[in-house]
C-alpha cells in the first residue's frame, strides 16, 4: 500500500508542476522563508537567550489589501510584490510574544508580550511530550495494571480543557486514555475513570486521579478495513483542463489563488470570474477560509465536561492536515499541492499532498430545456455539469474534515464541509438499551460504548468582493401580500413580493436564518447591469442550526457567536478568526462579538461574511466503527452579476 502510494504521488506530482516562480503576493510562506524566520528569531540577541523558545504560529503578515488589488490589476508577473512581512507567535518563558517580521530587510519590525486572555495553539512536540509523560507517569502505569490491561497496548490523547470560569495559570492539557488491544480504532477502546491534567510548559503531572473501574467496551467489531477495491480507471472525458502557475489556479472561466497555513489549513484568495460579455475578469471572493471550530459535547460529568474543542485555534487544521491519498481521497488527474508550515522550532514542516485540485464530472446538469413547441421539431439543448473543485482534509484526533470548495461555471461557488472519521466514543457498563437507568448524555452505539451527544461549528471567514470592495449586505424578506378590492378581474386573494431592506450596522448585521423567508445578498450599490439591477451575489445558506447551551455556560461564552448562523462586518485585516486570536482557555472576550459591540456602518463598505455550518450531532449505531460522511454547506450564487446565463456562448 505503501509504496503504490509513493509512486503514484510521484507520477501525479511530475504532471502537476511546472518549476514556475511565479508569484502571488497572497503565497503561503515557503520553505526558504520560513528558514529565513528561524534564522531571525534564533540570532535576534533579545530572543535567543529566552529559555524553550517554542513556535506557535508562522504565518504571512498581511500584504495590505489595497496593495494586493493593486497589483492584481496591474498584473505583474513577480515584480513589485508589496512588502513580505510575517507574524510570528513565540512562546518563552511562560509569555506569548508577538513579533513582526519584514522579511525583504531580514529584520524585526515589531516585538510585543501579549497579555490577555488565552493562549496560542499548542505545538505537537507539546502534545506528543505530554503523550509520553503520562505513559511513563508510574501512577498510570499502575491504573493500567490494576485493569488488568498491557501497557503496550496504550493510547494515549491530549485534550484541551477550554475555560470554566476558574482564574486561568496555565497552559494544560488534559490527557485521556484509549486500549489498542485488538483493534486500530482506538477511539472506540476508551478508558474511562481516570483523569490526568498536563502542564505543558512546566511538562509535569499536576493532578491525577483514578476514580472509577469502567468496562473497556471490546475490540470487537471495532475495525474499518481500508477499502482494497482499486477505483476503476475511468473512461474520463477530456478536462477543460486546470493551469497552475505557482499558487494560481487557472480554470474555465475562474483565476483563483489556492493558499494554506497551519491555522486555516485551505485558504481560497482573490476568486475572480471571467465576464465573457464585459470581456474582463470580475472579482468576487477576496478571501475564504474556515475562521474556527467548535466541538461541544454535551455530557456535562466530571469526566466528559471540559470536552468543548475549538480544534482550529487549540491545534490547527492545517497542522493536522492529512496527505490526500490519489484515487481515492481525489480522483484520477487530481492535481496535488503541499502544506507548508512551520515547526515548533521555527522548522519547515511539509505535509505532502495536503491540497488537491480537480475537475469534477457529477453526472448532473448545467442547464437543460426540452422544447416541444416548435411545430415539427423536438429540440433538446443540455450541458453537463463540470466544475473545479479544491480540496483537503483535516484529522483532529478522532474526526476527518472534508473541506472543498467548488467552483461552477456558472459563477457559483459552492462550498462544502464533511465529517467522517470515528467517534470520540464512552466507555460504559450498558451492552443494551434496556439496562439503561441513568442519563448516559447520547446513545448507545455499540457494546460498552456511547456515542456522546455534540455539535460541529464550522465558522466561515468570507471576505466577499463582488465587482470591487464596497459592497452592500440585503435581506429581502418575502412577504404575502393581499391581493386589494377592485383590482379588476382576479380572482386570486394572495401573491408574494420581496422587501429589500439594506442592512445599515452591525447591530443588525446578524442573522438566526430560517425563521422567515428572506433571500440574502451581498451587492455592489455602485455597478448595476445594462438593465439596471443592481450587481450581486446571493448567500445559500444549510440548514439551520444554533447552539444550544444556556447563555451562561462557559463554552458559549467563548463561542458566542455561534448564537447566529450569519454574521456581517467591515473589512478589518486584524479581524480574521471569529472566537480571537488566541483560543486555547479563552474567556470569549475577543473575536466577532466584541468586534461588532462596535456596531460599525456595513453600508457601501468592504464587508465581510461569517457564516457558521453545523451539525448537531446524536450519534447511531451506523456511525461505528467509522462514520459514514456526513455533509453540509453553503453556496454562492450570482444574482443579477451577468447579463445573462454566463455558461450560453456568445452568439
Ligand atoms: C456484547 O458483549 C457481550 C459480552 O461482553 C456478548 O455476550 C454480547 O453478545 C455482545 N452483544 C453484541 C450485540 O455484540
Ligand atoms: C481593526 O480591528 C481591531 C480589532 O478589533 C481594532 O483594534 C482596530 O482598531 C481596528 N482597526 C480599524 C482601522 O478599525
Ligand atoms: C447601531 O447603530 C444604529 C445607527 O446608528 C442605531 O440606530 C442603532 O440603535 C445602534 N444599535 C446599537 C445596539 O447600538
Ligand atoms: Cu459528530
């Protein structure tokens, strides 16, 4: 299996890479750059004598929004980039510091300790450290033995423990055990009973306790088998075809830049789509990406309480980014990109194949129409459907993201999120359903096993440009309207009709959908059509779902923004992950809900969308021992953007 793998990436990746240099000021940090940032940091007199300097996060600064506009309109291959700057997270000495970094100089632009609440994602040298300390930890060892059970046989997982209302000291981990024995799945071997808190600066134990002798549920059943049945090659049509010119992504009728950090993971920029008419490319989404997660069990014990994940600030989706294996995490022709990122020790880390391009043919159709009208004739006109679809996937711990952005030649992008993996599963006595006295907090699944009930947040940073920056957001609300007496001849009581309303502030600008009829748009009040409608692009949003903890739980405190499904802002660099910055033991007192207590215009101005997907999830017992995909998502549509269908040729 192995070694099919190696040589098919090799192949794959022969093809999909020309040497191209070429330069998009949006690039992900490379190899040489994040070198370069090590190289700072370790010969930066004030900052190499720190003792256990650790790297947090390694990402680009900025560019400016406005430079990068400007050279994309000018359309300059590589020269007059605007300034390459970094933002550098360290931890030192029980501090966060802050620096930026100007990477043409090679010098530190800024350096500050940031004092607030919470702390930065953890390294996975942290959390592989704790793994070890707790394994070796002789008290364990000994909870282990009076079990029963082989050590050998161990997992080992850290967990974050989010924050309670308790006055916050440190940076821990609390670490919890799985039993191999017999099976790979491991998450479905918990246990339970005993608790074990790591402080990862100080890496020691700081409180264990073993309170209760659970049955560990069996091993039996427990196995997923890789599935061995080879895709067969298929008799694929001739793509339209995808040009990559370093980041840029080339396709039927978009120009897109595919980028990643170890935060974000995939990170979509300067989506722009080609008028055929207007004979220019327009821009519609200057940046996308998934802002946070929540993962909010809701078994409120001892031992389960804390288990309130905000995986993409805690780890990071794109550190826990998995190499898409070809054929079957993408299909034949997909083209691959890697991760690039930084290590805890400032060094590159390269996650092979953490991105796939390809072209996607659904079986489904573009657009159709039968006429039987024509005296004599029958015609049918349909075009199937092909569209550009990027990809990766994210494995915190138990849990696969499936995370695709989809981009139709009708101008939509449909963006997509799917959960798979196994579950985090809980350890009981219960082997039937009806032995169950006691509230077990979600169902039993499998023998000696509950699946806990949970909720998966998925909040979307969309910084739409639609025609240019300042755009407008509008709730049309669709209302029944009566049909008046003496209205001539009708003989109907009733029609619908839309009420635009422009959304003026922030205190508006957020949004519970579903609880009435409305279409939802983002406009640019300055471009209307040949017609005169105004140009833009309509949210579609998923089914649905809020969260539905008390205000005053502590884990709706720090995602309070889960509250409403949508969100609208003005355009703030420094505004771009919607629980804040630093998310390990937050108090929620940064990210969207603080930002917006501003409530600043949103009227005619570079807006930014925050829509949240979720799931509220009561786990079955077709979720074991791996789940099934699960899928959800939203679109954007063009309304009133073209003059017309934009997939009809111009005739
Ligand atoms: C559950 O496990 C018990 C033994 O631990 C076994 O007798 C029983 O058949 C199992 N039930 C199922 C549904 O697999
Ligand atoms: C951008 O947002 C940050 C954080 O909310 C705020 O401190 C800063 O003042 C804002 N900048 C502008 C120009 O509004
Ligand atoms: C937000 O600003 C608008 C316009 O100035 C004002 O009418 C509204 O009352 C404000 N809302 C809040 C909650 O401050
Ligand atoms: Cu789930």
């Amino acid at each position: 299996m192995a070694i099919s793998f190696l040589v098919l990436g090799i192949i794959v990746l022969q093809c999909s890479f020309s040497a191209s240099d070429f330069l998009h000021p949006l690039d992900p940090l490379n190899a040489t750059e994040i070198n370069q940032i090590r190289f700072l940091v370790q010969n930066n007199t004030a900052l190499c004598s720190l003792p256990n300097l650790t790297f947090h996060f390694v990402d680009i600064e900025g560019p400016n929004k406005d430079d990068v506009l400007e050279w994309l309109s000018s359309n300059t291959n590589g020269t007059s980039l605007p300034p390459r700057r970094a933002k550098v997270v360290l931890r030192a000495a029980g501090q966060t510091l802050e620096l930026i970094l100007d990477l043409a100089a090679g010098s530190l632009i800024s350096h500050s300790v940031y004092t607030r609440h919470g702390f930065p994602p953890f390294t996975f040298d942290e959390l592989s450290r704790a793994i070890k300390l707790a394994e070796s930890f002789p008290h364990f060892q000994q909870s282990i033995a009076k079990r029963g059970l082989d050590m050998a046989q161990v997992t080992c997982v850290p967990l974050t423990v989010g924050w309670y209302g308790e006055v916050v000291t440190g940076r821990i981990v609390k670490v919890v055990a799985f039993y191999r024995g017999g099976t790979s799945n491991i998450f479905a071997r918990s246990i339970a009973g005993i608790s074990m808190l790591v402080d990862v600066e100080s890496m020691k134990i700081t409180q264990y306790a073993d309170t209760s002798i659970v049955p560990l549920p069996g091993a039996e059943g427990t196995e997923y088998q890789p599935s061995v049945k080879k895709p067969e090659l298929c008799p694929c049509p001739i793509g339209i075809g995808i040009t990559i010119e370093g980041n840029m992504v080339k396709w039927a009728n978009w120009n897109l830049h595919v980028g990643f950090n170890a935060r974000a993971g995939l990170i979509i920029s300067t989506a722009s789509v080609l008028d055929e008419q207007r004979k220019q490319f327009r821009q519609v989404l200057y940046r996308g990406h998934v802002s946070e997660t929540f993962v909010p069990y809701m078994d409120p014990t001892s031992e389960w309480y804390y288990r309130t994940f905000m995986d993409m600030g805690e780890y990071g989706f794109g550190r826990c980014a998995s190499s898409l294996m070809p054929l079957t995490d993408c299909p034949e022709h997909a083209v691959f990109k890697d991760g690039i990122m930084a290590g805890a020790v400032g060094q590159v880390e390269v996650v092979p194949n953490a991105i796939c391009i390809f072209e996607r043919y659904s079986g489904n159709i573009a657009w159709r129409h039968t006429e039987i009208g024509v005296p004599g004739k029958l015609i049918t006109r349909v075009e199937p459907e092909v569209t550009l679809v990027v990809r990766m996937v994210s494995t915190i711990g138990n849990y696969d993201y499936i995370l695709d952005w989809e981009f139709k030649q009708s101008g939509c992008i449909k963006v997509g999120v799917s959960l798979t993996g196994t579950l985090e599963l809980k350890a009981t006595p219960y082997t039937d359903v009806n032995q169950i006295k006691q509230e077990v907090y979600g169902n039993l699944i499998a023998n000696n096993s509950v699946g806990v009930n949970h909720d998966h947040f998925f909040t979307y940073h969309l910084d739409l440009d639609i025609d240019g920056q300042e755009n407008s957001f509008i709730q049309s609300k669709l209302q029944i309207q009566k049909v008046k007496k003496g209205w001539g001849t009708t003989r109907r009581k009733s029609y619908w009709k839309t009420f635009p309303e422009i959304v003026e502030t922030e205190a508006d600008a957020k949004f519970q959908i579903g609880l009435e009829p409305a279409e939802l748009l983002v406009v640019n009040p300055n471009q209307e059509t040949l017609l005169g409608n105004q140009v833009g692009y309509q949210f579609m949003p998923g089914p649905s779902v809020t969260a539905l903890m008390s205000d005053d739980d502590y884990p709706q405190i720090r995602a309070a923004y889960t509250k409403y499904q949508l969100w609208v802002t003005p355009y703030n660099e420094s505004e771009r992950w919607a629980a804040g910055f630093y998310v390990d033991r937050s108090q929620g007192d940064d990210g969207l809900t603080t930002w917006t207590s501003r409530n600043r215009s949103v009227v005619n101005k570079d807006i930014v969308l925050w829509y949240t997907v979720a799931f509220h999830h009561n786990p079955s017992q077709e979720d074991y021992p791996v789940m099934p995909t699960l899928q959800g998502g939203f679109e954007l549509r063009p309304k009133n953007f073209f003059e017309r269908n934009p997939m009809l040729k111009q005739q």
